[in-house]
C-alpha cells in the first residue's frame, strides 16, 4: 500500500538544471571551451564535488578566471533564465492529489534548504511538504540514498510504502538504491541521458496522474508475486 510520495526538487519540481546548464555552456564558449553536456552532467542532482563548473575552467584549461566576478556573471545570467520558468506540468496536480488521498508528503533534494526555500515559497507549495531533507541534514548527497532513507524515517514509512518522483540519473540511482518505487519525469536536459534501471519512466506527469502511478506499481508487485 502506497503511503507517501518524495519529490527530488530541482529539475523536477522546476526546471531549474536546463537554464544552470545554458548560463554555464555559455559562459564557457567565450573563453574558448565547449562544456558538454555529459562533463557537466556530472553535477546533476548531485554536490559539485565531482565537477565544479565554477572552477573548473581554471583547474582542467589553466585558464585563469576572477572566481568572484565570474560567480556573479554567472548568476545574474542565471536568474534572468529561472525567471521565465514555472512548475513542470502536472508537478501541482500531483501535490494536491496526494494531499487529498492522505498521502505523507516529503521533499529529498541534494540541494541545500535556502535554496529550496525561496521557490517553495514563491510557488506557493511550501505547506505540501511534511519534512524536508537536503543537503543540510545529510553526511551524502545523491546519489547516496541517505536523503531517501531520512525521508522515509521522517515520514514514519517503509521505503516499498513511498513513491520518488526523480529527473535525474543520479536521483533515480539514490531512489532505487533506498527501495523506492521510482518514477523518472525527464527534463529537457536529463532526456539526453543515460539512465540506471530499476525505475518507472514517463513523458509528462500531465497524463499521468497518482491513480496512474500507483496503479502501475501495485501491478508491478502483483505481477512479481505470481
């Protein structure tokens, strides 16, 4: 029986990856470097431990940047991006029926909370959210299941009783590995990945709504048991 469902944020909730990725791609070609897509994927959904792209132009091309000047261009150009860019479809609909089933409803982003906070609160979905696990409150970020597994403690459910609703190679990966039921929304940057399996993968959330999603599941289960 499926009780909670656990929202990674961004790239899910908003598309916020893409317009990162287009300021960061862009800012690279005028110093001459092409920043593709599978370099910098590295840094999604995850900490940028394993790339930096704030640094990474100095470290890996010797190119010697301001790192507080290039930060700032960086995002100023950002914020001019995110501003055009609202909740993905079907994200509210999705809120607002689990909200009425009854349903827990947790937050695992391997973003840090201050970040989260201004969008939750400018998309008025704050109040949806019974815990919020980020980068805050964990040792590892995904694609460690830590933020997962805190969620699930949190939410006081076993980990075959929740839903994660993930984008990202590195999400789906935490999600599984903490024994989710997993479904991937890819965006317009995360569909040109590759992806791990073990996860349930769907266009949009605009046609699939929770009846949709359990229901896959439960046959999932069923058809496991046979």
């Amino acid at each position: 029986m499926i009780k909670a469902v656990i929202f990674d944020f961004d790239g899910t909730i908003i598309d916020t990856e893409t317009a990162w990725y287009k300021v960061f791609k862009d800012a690279y070609q005028k110093y001459g470097v092409d920043l593709s897509l599978t370099t910098y994927s590295q840094c999604l959904g995850t900490s940028l431990h394993t790339f930096n792209p704030y640094t990474h132009l100095s470290t890996h091309h010797a190119i010697p940047i301001d790192l507080d000047e290039f930060r700032a261009m960086i995002l100023q150009n950002y914020e001019k991006l995110i501003e055009q860019e609202s909740m993905r479809p079907g994200i509210l609909n999705l809120l607002q029926e689990a909200k009425a089933a009854g349903l827990k409803i947790g937050l695992a982003s391997s973003s840090h909370r201050d970040w989260i906070d201004k969008f939750v609160e400018k998309l008025s979905i704050r109040d949806y959210f019974e815990c919020y696990c980020t980068a805050d409150t964990v040792t590892k970020v995904k694609p460690d299941p830590e933020l997962y597994l805190q969620a699930l403690e949190q939410l006081g459910v076993k980990s075959n009783e929740a839903i994660a609703i993930e984008d990202s190679p590195n999400g789906a990966r935490a999600a599984v590995a903490a024994g989710l039921h997993t479904v991937v929304i890819k965006n317009t940057l995360t569909k040109k990945l590759p992806f791990s399996p073990g996860h349930y993968t769907i266009e949009s959330l605009e046609h699939n709504g929770l009846q949709g999603i359990t229901n896959y599941f439960i046959e999932k289960s069923y058809a496991k048991s046979l």
